[in-house]
C-alpha cells in the first residue's frame, strides 16, 4: 500500500511537469507583452525594451521556462502584475473560500443526489423515479450562470430571503482558524457568524451542486439498479434482514462504489474553483480570482492559478484513488 | 401424514410479462417429512426454482405473483403470513443456499460478519458472541483455520470454501428446513461430493429437513430419499429415489435416466431427448412433453394429464401409464 502511494505522488510529476510546460507555452505565445503591460500607455519605447531585457524576456523560450520552472520548485510562482503581490500569497488568502464553496456544494450534491438515485432505484418507474430524473436531466443541462442569476432573482431580488453576493455580511468574518467562515464560527461558536456564513452559501453552493447531483443522483440509481439484481441481495433477503437493510447496508455499499468516483471527479473540478459560481455570485475564490487575472492580461497570478488548480484536481484524484481500497475490499494496491 | 414439515398444495406462481402471463409454477404439489431429503429434478426453466422462491416468499414481484395454493410449514400457513411474519422464518426456520458461490456472497463485507448477521438477527446475539459462533460454523463445514477464515473476503475464497461459507450461513439458526438450490453445479467434481457429504453430515446432526434441486440426476441418486420431477411448472412424476431409477413411470424421466452418459455401454451418440422445452407463452393444450415425447398419442395432444397415485408412495402425470389417466 505505502508502496503504492509513494509510486502515485512518484507519478505526479511528469503530469504536472506536463501541465506547467502547456500553460507556460500558451501564454508565453498569446498573451500581450508584459513589459508594455507593467509600464502602462504612457511608457516609451526604450523603456519597455529595458524591461524586457532586466526581465528575461528576450532569452530563449526554454531558457525562460526553465527559469519559471526552477523558480515554481522553490515555490515561487512570480508576483501579479495587478497587485505586485506574491501570486502564491493571492492564491492562499483566496483559496479558503473556494474549498468551502467546494465542499458545501459537493455535501449538497452527494446528500440530495444519493438519497434521490436510491430512492428512485428501489422505486424503479414511481412518479418519484419519473420526477426525479426529469430534474436530473435539467440539473445537467442548465447552464450554471443562468441557474445562478435566476436564483438570485428570485431568493435575494423578489423574495429577500437570502444575500445577493459575497460571503459573509461585511464585519462578521470569525476569527481566523482553518480559513473556512462556517468551520470557524463554529470553533469559535460564533453563531451570529455562522448564521451570515450559512445565508451567503446556500445559494452559490446549489447552484454549484446542480450539476454533480444530477451526475451522482443518475450513477447511483443506474449501480443501485444493477446491484439490486445481483445474487448477493437475494443472499441477504433469504437471511430475513428488512428491505431497508437490504437496501442500504447490502446494496448501497456496493453501489457506492463507482459513485464514489464520480464525487471524486467532481470534487477535484469544484476544488479548482468554480469559475461561473464564483464570477455570478461574487465569491471570492480562485475561480473568480483568475477571471479578474484574465481580465487583465495578469500572466503570472493565470500562469500560478492554473498550476495550483491543476495540482489540485490531480491530488484530489489520488485521494479519491486510495478510498478505494477501504470501500472496495477487492481492490489491492501494489 | 406424521412428522410432516412442509406441504406444497397445488402452487402456481405466474409471472406476467408484457408479452403474456408465464405459468412457471403451475398448480406444483409435494410434501416433505422432518429429516427427509427431496430432490427436486428438472431442466433449466421447469420452475424449480421459482417453486423455492416461492416457499421463501422471495419471488421478484412483479412480475412474479404466487396466485394459488398452499404451503404448510410446521402447520403454519406461509402464504397468510405478513411480511414481517416471513422475515422470522427466513433465515432462521427456512433457508437456502444457491447455485453461485462466486456471487452469493456479499463482496464487500467479511465472511465472518455476514454469517453472524443472520445470528445477530436471529438469536439476538451480541456482535462478538456472533462471530465466536461464524467461527464455530465455519469449524463445522470443515473449513480450516476458521478464525483466520471468519476474517476473509469472499474473493479471497474458492469456489468450494464460499459454499461452505453459504453453508455454514443457512444453517447457522439451526433451521427446520434447508432449501439447496443446484449447490454443487457451479463447483469441481470433487469438491461437488465434498459439500453434498458436508450437507448429509450437517443435516444428520441438526435434524434438518432438505429440498434439493438439481438438474443433476446423479447428485439425486447420492444423497435425496424421494424425487420431484417437474417439467414445464409441473410435476410430472413423484418417486421413492431407489424406484424412480430403477423404474421410471414418465416418458420424461425416462429420457432424463437415459440420456445420463454410462461406461460400460459403447455408444456412438449419446441419447437425448429430442426437441426443446416449449415456450411457457403459448404451451400446448395437452401434456406439456406431448411434443417432444416418443411415445406420445393423439389424445396425449388434448388431454391435459394429472398427477395420480399409481402405488404407495408414487405419483404420476402421464395418460400413457395404466391407472395414470385423468
């Protein structure tokens, strides 16, 4: 097992190797020059070349990707163009909130999408099964954007019941412990806190969710179905058990399986940041962040939040991996 | 009848399809004494099995429905039982074992724990006593280092070693009755005589009551003391196993005997009985094997036959045998 772990992190470096070479190359050859971006309109010619000289833009291609790449190893990603800030510094202070946001809406998705598929399962054709998988079909085709802005509408605008943007009312922000705002204010049992924190995220991280419940709700009740019929639960039927323990302690375990997958899957995209959820309803995490960084031609906070999105989404993925072993028991790592 | 522990009157479990309704039980009798051995014989799609689901209370509903019958357990109705009722019996008075070691076995749970479930659920075990008992199961169907094995997956188990564990599970409440449906088909030769002694020890020891149902009529001849043979969803011929091989009433049976390869005869063919078994949609209005029976007659096309008692202790369904006809 340890074994195996060491081989998979081994394995993580010609992929992000990958990922740095690709996003380095593509913006080194479409984005406008930075040296005439960081002087501004007003600078002459002599000194944007001056720039670019004490820059080391004028070096070849590899020699600059080698030097951006020995300076990402010892952990320096550049400083935005923006703010002048160390881009690492922008990502951390910004990346709480998208973590958060991540695992609100993948609770949401994996509460609500695993209860609907399994009901709709042992359900098989009820107006439940129809109504749910008619949802779940909108749940993946809507754009998300559209969901949001609709939400807002009708909850903040019409209804006034919960927050337009941000997330938190402006002042309740809790002691900063771990960086996520309902975690927090719970540590600190700062219930005024929390209160604000829960009524900001409610509607980002459904609007979020909708997509990753519609994809678990439709995987759970196609495995639910499948394992149904499997020899096993008739096993566990014959043995006189309840169906609701035939259901969730015999068939669900098995069925969770492939499910735990796609949550998997699902969680390394929403970690990256969720750059539409994030843009529509102002949220303040990557995703958004790296708008704003586009927006400005700001290359080394795109060039920094690309790779940090990437390696995330990568070790999320083996995480998700090495669950498997303790969900699967068939499942041997060597 | 003393000592009867299970009568099956006149059962019919259909299954209706978009297609028609299936009569794949229809109208099955039998009776079963404590300690005895019955196999049940037929094809693949004879209702064998579905006539063991339906004992169980287990069949897939829909399509399937028990519309007929009875069936008398230790003088309890099991038809007229609630669902609740039924979960007390399966498992505990009734249980079974199936055709697939490979797949009956819960992949994901230890051996160990699904055997003490069923205790837990039965006996009211505490979860350690539980497993100290799977231990002792286990122990029993001769498996051995049965404390290490009580810890194993099933897939980290033969074939053979999960029919014990599925042994050791159905008999772990002591029930009255053990229904193995085809438990050694799916194992080796050798093995598949190891677990049939298994379940002769077990059942002399526990007293327990058995429903074989084989296609195999030499795991019949081995262990059972009386015969079913169904065709079609019915029975068409009920035996004392010494009588039945030594002289087959049903055209059918007969061809079953007769296409059971021998050694000290020298054949270029072996003997088969011809044709297929029908579709159970649009069966014939007569006997059921009229169509593929060597020896049918005209009236044998028309004339549905019934199950009669020829002699003590055997039944017939066949208009061709003297005293046979409806």
């Amino acid at each position: 097992m340890l074994r195996y772990v060491i081989k998979r992190i081994l394995l993580l470096i010609p992929v992000l190797l990958g990922i740095s070479f690709f996003v380095f190359m593509v913006l080194h050859l479409f984005t406008t020059d930075p040296a005439a971006l960081m002087l501004g309109q007003h600078a002459t010619n002599e000194q944007v070349a001056a720039l670019r000289e004490e820059l080391g833009l004028n070096d070849p291609v590899w020699v600059q990707f080698f030097r951006f790449l020995s300076d990402l190893v010892q952990g320096d990603f550049g400083r935005s163009l923006m703010t002048r800030a160390p881009v690492l510094d922008e990502i951390f202070s910004r990346f709480p909130a998208t973590v958060e946001l991540a695992l609100a809406a993948i609770f949401i998705a994996a509460i609500v999408g695993i209860t609907v598929g399994v009901v709709s399962a042992v359900k098989q054709y009820s107006v439940f099964d129809y109504f749910s998988m008619i949802g779940a079909l909108l749940g993946v085709s809507m754009p998300i954007f559209w969901l949001g802005l609709m939400m807002i509408v009708l909850f903040s605008l019409k209804l006034h019941w919960l927050p337009v943007s941000g997330r938190i009312d402006i002042g309740m922000e809790p002691v900063h412990i771990t960086g996520l705002y309902i975690m927090d204010s719970i540590l600190t049992r700062d219930w005024e806190s929390l209160k604000s924190a829960l009524l900001h995220i409610i509607m980002p991280a459904t609007a979020l969710a909708s997509y990753s419940m519609a994809i678990i709700a439709r995987m759970t009740r196609s495995t639910m179905l499948e394992v149904i019929r499997q020899d096993y639960i008739r096993t566990a039927r014959a043995k006189g058990l309840k169906e609701t323990v035939v259901t969730y302690r015999h068939a669900l375990r098995n069925a969770l399986i492939p499910v735990i997958t796609v949550i998997g899957l699902q969680m390394g995209v929403l970690m990256g940041g969720a750059v539409l959820t994030e843009t529509v309803f102002s949220w303040p995490g990557i995703g958004s962040r790296l708008v704003d960084a586009i927006l400005a031609s700001d290359y080394p906070m795109v060039q920094g939040s690309i790779i940090f999105i990437a390696t995330v989404f990568v070790v999320v993925n083996l995480v998700v991996d090495l669950l498997y072993a303790w969900l699967d028991p068939r499942i041997k790592y060597s | 009848m003393d000592n009867l522990l299970l009568n099956v009157e006149d059962l019919k479990t259909h299954f209706f399809l978009d297609d028609g309704v299936v009569p794949a039980v229809d109208g099955v009798s039998f009776h079963l004494r404590k300690g005895e051995t019955l196999a049940v014989v037929g094809e693949s799609g004879s209702g064998k099995s579905i006539t063991s689901l339906s004992i169980m209370r287990l069949v897939p509903a829909p399509p399937g429905r028990i519309v007929g019958g009875r069936i008398t357990f230790a003088g309890e109705d099991l038809l007229a039982k609630s669902e609740k009722e039924m979960r007390d019996v399966r498992g505990n008075r009734i249980s079974m074992i199936f055709q697939e070691p490979m797949t009956s076995l819960n992949p994901v749970y230890r051996v160990g724990d699904q055997i003490a479930e069923s205790l837990v659920l039965h006996k009211r075990m505490k979860k350690k006593e539980a497993l100290e008992q799977a231990v002792e199961m286990l122990r029993l169907t001769g498996i051995p280092s049965p404390e290490k094995r009580v810890r194993d997956f099933p897939h980290q188990m033969s074939g053979g070693m999960r029919q014990r564990v599925m042994i050791a599970m159905a008999l772990c409440c002591q029930p009255e009755l053990l229904i193995a449906d085809e438990p050694t088909t799916a194992l080796d030769v050798t093995i598949q005589a190891q677990i049939l002694e298994l379940m002769q020890e077990l059942q002399r020891q526990m007293n327990t009551s058995i429903i074989l149902i084989t296609h195999d009529l030499a795991v019949v001849a081995e262990v059972a003391d009386r015969a079913v043979v169904m065709y079609c969803g019915k029975v068409v011929e009920e035996a004392p196993v010494a009588e039945l091989f030594e002289n087959p009433l049903h055209p059918y049976t007969r061809g079953l005997l007769n296409s059971i390869p021998r050694l000290d005869e020298n054949v270029d063919r072996l003997f088969m009985i011809d044709g297929v078994v029908p579709n159970m949609l649009r069966l014939p209005p007569g006997c059921a094997f009229a169509p593929r029976c060597p020896e049918a007659r005209e009236h044998c096309r028309e004339t549905a036959p019934r199950l009669t008692r020829v002699a003590p202790g055997r039944l017939v369904s066949c208009l061709l045998v003297e005293g046979g006809a409806a």
